[in-house]
C-alpha cells in the first residue's frame, strides 16, 4: 500500500519517493513522479525555488492489515453516507468511492 | 428564530453584511475594470502592480503547473497575454478572497482544511467542467467560493458561529443543517449576501446560493456542477467543509449534466492528481511534518 504527502522542501530527506511529477514554474517537468531523491536532487528542487513536493510512503501489510485497512475505508465512507441508507443514488455513489478507494489500496 | 438581542437574525445580517470589509480596493477596481469589457491591458496590468501581494501572487498562480503553461510568464502584462482576461478575473477574484480569510488550523472550524476542501471542490467542477463542455476557469471559482458563507460566519458573527458549530457537534448533523436549526438560515443565504456585497459574477453568485438546492437554479449547469463537486470531494476526504457528512445528491443534478456513475469513477484519478498542483493556492501556510498529514490518501 501507499500514501502520498505533501511535504514542505525542507522536511524532505534523501531516498524519499516522489509521488506526483515536480514541475518549474515554467510548467516544464523537472522530476518524474516515483523517482527516488537524492541529495542533488533535493538541492536541485531547492534552487528551483520548489516549495514542497508530494511523497510516496510504503507501507508494508500483511493480508490481514489490508482487510483492516480496507474495512477502515469502507466503514470511513459508509459514515460519512450515514443519513441516506437505502437511498439508491447515495447507494451508487458510497459503493463507487469505496471501489475506488480500497481499489487503490490493492493496486500495488 | 429568537429575537434575543445579539442573536444573528436575517434583518442583523442584512445590515451587517454592508460593513464586510472589500476584498481591496485594487481587487475590486481590477474587476470592475474588466466587467465593462473593453478594457485596455496596460491600464489593467497598472491596476493589479498597484498591489504587490496581488501582483505577485497573480504571476505566481499564472506560472503554476495548474494552468499548466509551457513558457514562463515573467511580467504582469505576460500573465494577461497568455491567460486572457477572462482567466486572469478568475484568478484575481480567488487571490483576492483567500487573502481575505487567511487559512489557520485548529479550533472549532479549520480554515487549512476548509481552503483544501474549497480547492478540492474548485479542482472537481473543473474537471467535470471539462468533461460536459463547461467553462473550466468559471468552474473552478464558483467551487472554490461555493462555501464563502461559512467563513464570513467565522470572521465575523464568531458566537453566533460557535453555538452552530456546537450543535452540529451534539446532533452529528450537517453544517448547514445545524445553521439552519441555529440562525434559521444557512451558509448558502450568507455566502449569496456577501457576493453581491463583493459583486461577485451572477453565475458564481448562483453557485454559492443553491449548491444545496440545485433545483431553485437549473438553468445553468454551474450549480449543478457545484452541487456534485461539493459531493464529491466529500467523499474523496479532501479537506473539509466543516463537518463529515455527505448530503444526499440530487440525481437530476447528474442527469441535467448528462453524467453516469461509470464516467465519474473515471474523473476520480484525474481530480485527485489535479488537486495536488492546484494545492498552491495555499502553499504559503504551514504543511505538517512527514507524516503528520490529513486522512489516508492512497494512490495507485
């Protein structure tokens, strides 16, 4: 599994994972996304006057963290869909977010 | 409605909502000047450098992956060129409101997740703007501003905003309905009021008014857009409008917009990616340490 945080330049340390392309301000690709950072690369990203950079971070889970993890979404979303059970387009739409997200989560 | 003296009735906000402070007077004279069309880019770009925050914000959104240009926009007068005007009123209008109600963590409302939520929402009708033919720029803004009520309930009716936000607390309810059950009016009346006090568009004035209720407004598809964006990103966990509920969607909304399940699961990705380089809009504020950051976004 893996999350993506938006991490202030400073904070970020070599062997950190890009998650999203780097651009310049001129909109022109300066990274690719999954490149794994180094200490030139993070003084390079520095120069340019980049501000943060969303990271990936990997998290190992066992089969069963992954059922948990996946539940977890599945009970977050079902939550927030809590005033509209058995409202077929509330229905549609919570079974749709929570293929979406637990697919995601297995996508690795 | 109690007429307890103090309270926030309709007739105190009325009356109130005159003394809102402008968005700034360069703001609202750049977008006076470009509402009577004809406008004259040199007196226009003189207009904005009277405002160096403004102005250096505006080249800096203008150069931002989000507008996605290829060439550096190094001047004002670039920025114009390249945007257009219509792209630049855009931009003006959301520097100019965010600067107006600066993002701060913490307390009752958090203004840092209710901006992620506001650009969330803002990234999310861009791109189903994008996918039924609809004005992307317009889109962005009126999702952007669709909430602007509950900030002018924050900044400037705090105590009446407190008791709203401790009843959403008891009840677990939606926002808008705890405002209702608390002031008798909602978020959408207080937003509607404040962006005609700004001169607002009518269009992102309508979106800010009937996103809950897109029937009162179905003759443009920007309410609609707004109301399933809204939606949307509620259910995507991006930021947050100030409570954790999803409201029921509208299904006419979607059949007005010519929209199905299957073409909004394939927007999801596309809205998750567009949303991080739209987040520089309130790049400025503090980000959190590695692993700090807001709910579980896992991405293939």
């Amino acid at each position: 599994m893996k999350k993506i945080e938006q991490i202030k330049i400073e904070n970020i340390l070599p062997g950190m994972i890009l998650g999203y392309d780097v651009k310049d301000i001129k909109g022109s690709k300066l990274m690719t996304e999954h490149t794994k950072l180094t200490e030139n690369d993070i003084t390079k990203l520095k120069r340019r006057d980049i501000m943060s950079v969303h990271i990936v971070r990997r998290i190992k889970l066992s089969p069963e963290q992954q059922l948990a993890h996946e539940n977890d979404i599945r009970n977050r979303i079902s939550k927030r869909f809590r005033q509209h059970n058995n409202v077929p387009d509330m229905e549609k739409l919570r079974k749709l977010l929570i293929e979406y997200r637990t697919g995601q989560c297995s996508d690795e | 409605m109690s007429d307890e003296p103090g309270k926030l009735t309709i007739e105190r906000l009325d009356k109130e909502i005159q003394q809102l402070p402008a968005l700034s007077e360069v703001v609202m004279e750049v977008l006076e000047l470009i509402d009577k069309g004809n406008v004259e880019f040199p007196v226009l770009m003189k207009k904005i450098s009277q405002d160096q925050a403004l102005a250096s914000r505006v080249l800096k959104v203008a150069n931002s992956p989000f507008y996605g240009n290829a060439c550096k926009i190094g001047s004002l007068k670039g920025a114009g060129v390249m945007l257009g005007i219509h792209t630049l009123r855009s931009i003006v209008t959301t520097v100019g409101i965010i600067g107006r109600f600066p993002a701060k963590s913490g307390g009752n409302f958090d203004r840092l997740k209710f901006w992620k939520h506001a650009i969330g929402t803002g990234v999310t009708a861009k791109v189903l703007a994008r996918k039924i033919g609809f004005d992307q720029d317009t889109a962005f803004s009126a999702g952007l501003l669709h909430d602007v009520g509950k900030l002018v309930l924050d900044a400037h009716f705090p105590m009446d905003f407190y008791r709203v936000l401790a009843r959403r607390d008891s009840e677990q309810c939606l926002l808008k309905d705890a405002e209702l059950k608390e002031l008798g009016f909602d978020h959408t009346i207080v937003g509607a009021k404040a962006a005609h006090h700004w001169k607002l568009p009518p269009l992102i004035h309508a979106a800010i008014h009937n996103h809950h209720n897109p029937e009162k407004h179905s003759t443009t598809p920007i309410v609609d857009l707004i109301h399933v964006a809204d939606i949307i990103c509620r259910g995507l966990e991006i930021g947050s409008g100030g409570d954790d509920l999803i409201p029921a969607i509208n299904p006419a909304s979607l059949n007005r917009l010519r929209l199905d399940w299957s073409e909004i699961m394939k927007c999801l990705p596309v809205i998750e990616r567009e949303n991080a380089d739209a987040n520089l809009l309130i790049e400025d504020i503090e980000l959190p340490s590695p692993g700090l950051e807001e709910p579980d976004r896992m991405v293939s």
